[in-house]
C-alpha cells in the first residue's frame, strides 16, 4: 500500500507551433483540460499498475476540484484524507510547443495541504510501504510529513519537484530521491556523478528519453530509456516515479524497478495528457519483454 501526499491540478493545456514573444499574440492550434498535479499523476502511475493507492492533498470546492476527485475515484484511489476547501483548485498553465512543454503552476487548494492534514493521516501513513512526495504543496508540510514517516517508520520517496522548494538536510531523512538533471544540479550544485556518489542507491537522477541513472556504490549505473516516438512528454517524470514507487514495493532489484519505471514512462508519452498514456501493468511487462 502506498500514500502519495501532493499536488492535485487541472491542467489547462494550449497547444501552439508558434511560442509568443514578449507583448506578442499568436495563434494556437488547440486546447484541453485534463487532470494533472505531480501528486494526483504519481497517484494514477501508481493505481494503475495495481496497487492499493491512497492520496493526500486538498481541491477547492469548484468545478475543478469535483471533476479531480471523482476522476481519483474512477482511478480507485482513495480519497478519504483529500480535503475540500474555500481555495480554488490548483492549475496549471502548460504550454505545449515544440514537442516538449513549459508549465507554471498557481497552487491554489494545494497550500491547503497542512500539518492538520498529514496529522490526520498518520495512521494510513503508519500502515504505508512507502509514502511518495513531491513539491507542489508548502515545504513546511513536507517536512512535517518527513517528520511523521521517521516517527512511524514509513520510507520515503521524494520527487524534488519543483526544486526550488527543497531543503538539503532532508536527504538524510528520505529513502529514494528522484529529480531530473536540472533539478539535481539545482540542488547539489555539482555534475551528476559527483551528486550520484554521495547518495549511492538513494539518487536516482532521471535523463528523460535517455532513462535513468544511479550510483551503487561500486559503479555508476545507466538504465536506458526505451526509444518512443512522443506525443506529449508531460507527466512522463510522475509516471517514472509512480512506476519506481511501485517496483520497490513490490521489492523489485533497484536496477529491475528503474527499468521498470522507465518501460512505464515510455508508454505515458504516447498519448495527450499527463495521466492520458499512463500504462497498465501488462502493458509495461509485455513492453519489458521486449525491451532491448
Ligand atoms: O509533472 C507534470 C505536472 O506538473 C502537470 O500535470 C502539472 O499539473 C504540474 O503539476
């Protein structure tokens, strides 16, 4: 059983062929909206590969927050700890240009997840194989929640995303830590090797179509992404980290759950939306036994 504690958005999606200028206007081609938010997306990764899944997060009492959660429930994720509240929901403004995408997120509901709600499921957290994280909810709940999962024995997977809300001393209090090479830059200020050898087989640092990589301690380990062609790349990290997640629950190898993890990633590029490819787990399996 897993808990994710995080984000829920409506993705507000434009699709252009042109990328506006500053005090420019162009013409798109299309727009959506889909669900999104790093921590509802681990979330689907995660129900859909077939584990018991169990979110943490809030939604405003709008459109938006009705639309996410029934869509959580129709994903057979539990609810029960996802508040309601007078904020509105969470957005987030992306921008598909150029094959690759340019998100902002407006918060909204998401600062709405507190010490009050993690405290209210400490017991569920308790219970957890593992909790799952990222940073699209105030840093202060995070760290309360780091906090709670040592007092309770939960390990934890952090997803620093976006970086910029994370702190360094919370790499000794997470088992699995998982940003891209930007956000590992970011935060360690060192090239990839360097930050990979202090945090053997805990940082795994994601290379988006090239896959994965890792330090265990002896070597430097390279898990090649499977080659796709893309149709949109958004909520391919959430889908690796809720693939990860659930491999190491299933108390794969580190080496097997990243492969795993970026089978899964693969598949989630080749349809629209965040959560749109996110695969079931016959796909991934019969995609692994055919990988190279
Ligand atoms: O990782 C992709 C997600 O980032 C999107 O779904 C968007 O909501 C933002 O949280």
């Amino acid at each position: 059983m897993i808990t994710v504690i995080g984000s829920i958005n409506m993705d507000i999606v434009v699709e252009t062929a042109v990328f506006p200028k500053q005090g420019e206007t162009v013409f798109g081609q299309a727009f959506h909206t889909v669900p999104g938010g790093k921590g509802a997306n681990q979330a689907v990764a995660i129900a859909r590969l077939g584990s018991d899944v169990h979110m943490v997060g809030a939604v405003g009492q709008d459109a938006f927050g009705h639309e996410l959660r029934t869509i959580l429930q129709q994903e057979k994720i539990d609810d029960t700890y996802v508040r309601t509240t007078t904020t509105a929901t969470g957005i987030a403004n992306i921008t598909l240009f150029d094959k690759d995408n340019r998100i902002i997120v407006v918060p909204g509901a998401n600062a709405d997840v507190t010490r009050e709600s993690i405290d209210a499921a400490r017991a569920l957290i308790a219970k957890s194989d593992l909790v799952v994280m990222q940073l699209e909810i105030p840093q202060h709940t995070v760290e309360y929640a780091l906090t709670i999962c040592e007092e309770v024995g939960t390990r934890v997977l952090l997803n620093p995303a976006p970086a910029e809300n994370f702190k360094a001393a919370w790499m000794e209090r997470v088992a699995y830590f998982t940003p891209n090479e930007t956000e590992c830059a970011d935060i360690f200020g060192v090239d990839v090797e360097s930050a990979l050898e202090r945090f053997p087989n805990q940082l795994i640092v994601t290379l988006g179509a090239e896959g994965a990589r890792y330090y265990d301690g002896e070597k430097h380990v390279v898990v090649k992404g499977f080659k796709t062609t893309p149709v949109d790349t958004t909520g391919a990290g959430d889908t690796f980290n809720g693939a990860l997640a659930y491999a190491l629950t299933k108390n794969e190898t580190l080496a097997h759950a990243v492969e795993f993890a970026n089978v899964a990633a693969s598949l989630s590029v080749e349809k629209f939306g965040a959560q749109g490819g996110m695969p079931q787990k016959d796909a991934v399996l019969k995609r692994l036994g055919g990988a190279q």
